[in-house]
C-alpha cells in the first residue's frame, strides 16, 4: 500500500502537469486571439497566475524530495522537478513568443480598419470569419495533437517514475530480508560459542577430579605398601 508521502508526491505532480497543458493551452489562445488589446491583457493575466501556482508546486514537490526516507526515491522526485522546470521555461518563452506574433497581428489589423474604413463593419466580419475558420480548424486540430502527445509523454514519465519507485521498494525489502537472515545466523553462532565453551570448562573439571583421583590413589597404594605400620 502505497504511503500518505507518495499519495502526496503523486497528486502534486498531476497538479504540475495539470497547470503546465493549461498554459500551454492559454498560450495557443494568445496564439490565436484576434484582438482586441484587453482580451490579450485577460489571456496573459491568466498565464500569470497559473505560471504562479506552477511554481509554488514545483516547490512543494522539492521540499517532498528532501523529506524522503531513500536516495533512490529523492533523487528522482528531483529530477522529475528539473524537467518540469526546463518545461516551464520552454512555456515562458512560447509565451513571449506568443505575446509580440499577438500583438503585431493586432497592429495589423488596426492598421487594415483604418485603411478599409468604408467598409461596413459586418463586411469586414464576414471576411474575417470566412478566412479564420479554416485557420481556427486547422490550429484546433494541432493543438488537441499537441496536447495529446505531452499527455502521453508526461504519462510515461510517470510510470517510469513510479517502476523506480518499485524496484527501490523492492531493493529495501531484500536488504531488509538479508539483515534478518544475518542477524539470525550470528544469534545461533554466539549460542553455539557459549555451549562450546561451558563444554570445555566441565571437561577441564572432570580431568582435574580424575587426575586428582588417580594421585590419591597411587599415594594410597604407596602409603600401604612403604609405610605398613603408619
């Protein structure tokens, strides 16, 4: 059963990758906003505050590797930190990116209106409608292409993050197991050793008796036979 540490561990790393397809998301929206200048400013409030709450997690996920009990699971958590910061830095660029193609299209298209100022403004809707729709197609299907191959790459991370997690467990538990195994035999050896030794101590006392025994009775012998009359 896996420990109240990994559950956190794994639900703040879904929420990394959760905040990351968002702006990755917002930042296709600036991609394809069309103006005017406050929508863009609303989009890029809200790269802001999830670009916000992507680092407080990744800090959350850092201060998680410190506190764990094995090298194997804090390093890691550590290097799975360090992708998801390169990404993040990846998203700031993209974003900046975004942010100056956004704006020179808004300049652009400021510049159209003023130079078709006859036209009527549901004229130039029909046209732009007419002419962003296969674009805004086209962009859709890329962005759902996108976003599926970084879910299926952060997915496999994942389970190659959690297959470590498994085998160190399991590396942990044979240690464990051979500690024991260790433990046991030296029980049985200092028992073996103490028997062994209170052995030898009675069969040095046995020899003494005998060999006290034996010298009483040569000096007996002796004492009768020398010595009849003492």
């Amino acid at each position: 059963m896996a420990s109240s540490e990994d559950v956190n561990v794994r639900i703040c790393g879904q929420e990394i990758i959760k905040y990351d397809l968002e702006i990755k998301a917002l930042i296709q929206d600036i991609i394809d906003c069309p103006g005017p200048q406050s929508t863009l400013t609303q989009l890029n409030s809200r790269v802001k505050e999830k670009l916000n709450k992507l680092r407080l997690r990744m800090q959350d996920l850092e201060q998680m590797a410190q506190e764990q009990d094995t090298e194997s699971t804090r390093l890691s958590i550590l290097m799975e930190t360090e992708s998801q910061r390169r990404q993040m830095l990846s998203n700031q660029t993209a974003w900046r990116k975004a942010n100056l193609a956004c704006k020179l299209a808004i300049d652009n298209m400021e510049k159209d209106e003023l130079l078709h100022g006859g036209e009527s403004p549901s004229t130039r809707q029909r046209k732009v409608t007419k002419e962003s729709l296969v674009e805004s197609s086209s962009s859709i299907t890329g962005n759902l292409m996108s976003i599926s191959r970084m879910m299926s790459e952060q997915v496999k991370q994942s389970e190659d993050t959690i297959g470590t997690l498994a085998t160190s467990s399991r590396t942990v538990q044979e240690t464990n197991e051979e500690f024991k195994n260790m433990t046991g035999t030296i029980h049985l050896g200092r028992k073996l050793i103490l028997k062994y030794n209170r052995r030898e101590l009675t069969d040095k006392l046995l020899i003494f008796l005998a060999l006290a025994l034996f010298f009483a009775t040569v000096l007996y012998i002796l004492k009768k036979r020398l010595i009849p009359f003492i």
